[in-house]
C-alpha cells in the first residue's frame, strides 16, 4: 500500500572507482568500492534514517529528520577522509571522492522503495554536485538550526534536468578546501584575487567576488551561457573557495584547465582547479582540441583591472 510522508531524500555518489579497477583489479577493487559503500550505508540508521537502495557506486535513503539527514552526510564526507588517510590504503583509494545531494518534500513509499518530487529533485541535483560536496535544497536548508546554516554557501537558483522550476541551492563545500587554496596561494605568491574576466569569442565578462559563484553553461539560469554542442546544460561553476577562485567542474564531457605559460592541461572530471594569473578553460574537450569551446581567463588582482576590449555584460545579468 501507498503512503505518502514528508521526508528528507539523500543520494550519495562514490566517484573515481574506474581508477581502482585499473590498479587493483577487478576482485579487489570490487572489494574495496563494496566495503566502502556499506560503510557509508551505516551512517544512515545511525541517524534515523532509513537505505532504500545502493546503486551500485552509491545509495539512497530517505530521514524523518531532516538535521539528521545532513548528520549523516557529514559523517559519509568523514568517513571517506579517513578511508583516504588510512595508511594501508592503496594508492589509488586517494582518488576516491564524494557527492551527496538532498532533498525535503513529499515521497510516496511503496513496497520499500520510494517516488515523488524530492526524489526526483535530490537524484538531478548529484548531478550538479563537484568532488566531496554535499548539496542541499533551500528547502532543507530553511528546516537546520540556525546556527549551522553559516556553513554553507548559496549557489542560487538551478535548472535541473527534466524540471520546469528551478530550485534553490546551498553547498557544503569540501572540509579540505581551505588547505588546497591555502597552498596554491602560496605556490604562486598571490594575494587574495578581487574577480574573474573571462573572455569568450568577443565579449569579456567581469565577475567580481560579490557575483560569485557563476555558472557556466547552455542553461538560461547560468550567468555565463556558452550555446555549443560540447558544453552541459550546467556545465562548471565559478566560486570562491578558501580566499580563492575555483573552477568546478558539473559536466558530462568534462572541462579543462590551461594556465599561461604550461602545456600541461588540467582534467577535471567532477573536480575542481584553483585559478591563478591566466590561462584557457576548455569547455567539453581539452583546449588544444579543435572545435572545442574554449575561454580565456585572467585572475583580477584589483577591481581596478581590464582588458583593451569592450566589455559586455554576461546574458541576463544588468
């Protein structure tokens, strides 16, 4: 029989599995990605919460209570840390990341699985989630203690695939964030950055730390819209992370990073780059690549900064 209750939906995704089975094999990696999902798994009870499914790489289950329901995501991101750390770990256990999206709102449970809106809504939104985020709806957002809510960040308004409204969103950025961008600041003996001039085709877009984040996509809700074949409906994101800016990547077909002066071109694949000086963002293929999309980006050191072009405001934004 059908029942509809109001619940919190959580969906966590491990990635970087592909790369355990490539140096491990397929019995212990298999082994190692089973393990580590059970593990995950047990976060849930732990919180009240009930598993309604794993899913191969990742799991879905659903929490009455929906502070308890991030409990449990914080205690996966934790978990996965420490399976990293570990020191018998193999090497290419580091490779593992997480993302966890979720979602408050009526489901339907029937015969222990469950449907509805939330479902829907917090399934699409893992798709927007970069390397050890969690995503959350406002929503759930508004239902957490106040005081808890400093932790996050808005990320406004998205479009989800197969979703006519938009929903509001709000990240937990990964807990190690502030260390990566501490240490790139000082690789390249930067002082906090003010913005990002992107420039595409023959348009040059400012974006200052008060516009952040941007998204970069085909979709009518990104700040920057790039209408090309190879580039995702929401396709990467703009922030600010750490006292730095950050490229993420949210896409199918990846994006690439190029920075003045290096022919070594970053993959991010669901990951994420800190952005310093200058350099070329591919855009669903490496930006050597013909026919790939590609902007060019400078790190704005003042707001005093520009280029000798006109400069046009991104689609949609006065």
């Amino acid at each position: 029989m059908a029942t509809i209750k109001r619940r919190t939906v959580l969906f966590a995704d491990l990635r970087g599995s592909t790369a355990l089975y490539e140096s491990l094999g397929n019995a212990q990696a298999t082994a190692v990605v089973t393990q580590t999902i059970n593990a995950l798994a047990q976060r849930v009870p732990a919180m009240g919460g009930q598993v309604i499914k794993t899913l191969g790489d990742g799991l879905m289950a659903v929490f009455s209570v929906p502070a308890m329901a991030v409990a449990s995501a914080l205690q996966m991101q934790e978990l996965l840390e420490s399976t990293i750390a570990a020191p018998h770990a193999a090497p290419a256990v580091a490779r593992l990341k997480l993302q966890i999206a979720l979602a408050l709102g009526e489901v339907v449970e029937v015969n222990g699985d469950c449907f509805g809106d939330a479902v829907n809504v917090a399934a699409r939104l893992l798709d927007h989630a970069g390397d050890n985020e969690t995503l959350i709806t406002g929503e759930l957002y508004d239902e957490l203690p106040y005081d808890t809510r400093g932790n996050y960040r808005s990320l406004d308004r998205m479009h989800l695939r197969g979703r006519a409204e938009p929903v509001d969103v709000h990240m937990l950025p990964p807990r190690s964030v502030d260390a990566t961008a501490t240490l790139m600041e000082t690789r390249f003996d930067l002082a906090e950055p003010e913005g990002l001039q992107v420039l595409w085709r023959e348009s040059v877009y400012r974006f200052t730390r008060a516009d952040l984040p941007v998204l970069i996509g085909r979709g009518s809700a990104c700040g920057l819209q790039i209408d090309e074949a190879r580039v995702s409906r929401t396709h990467a994101r703009i922030d600010w992370m750490g006292g730095g800016l950050q490229v993420v990547d949210l896409s199918i077909n990846g994006t690439y990073v190029r920075f003045a002066g290096d022919d070594e071109v970053l993959s991010l694949r669901r990951g994420a780059c800190t952005l310093h000086g200058s350099g070329e963002i591919g855009l669903g293929g490496s930006p050597n690549e013909v026919g790939v999309p590609v902007l060019q980006f400078s790190v704005m050191a003042s707001l005093d900064d520009t280029v000798p072009m006109r400069l046009n405001p991104p689609p949609g934004r006065a």
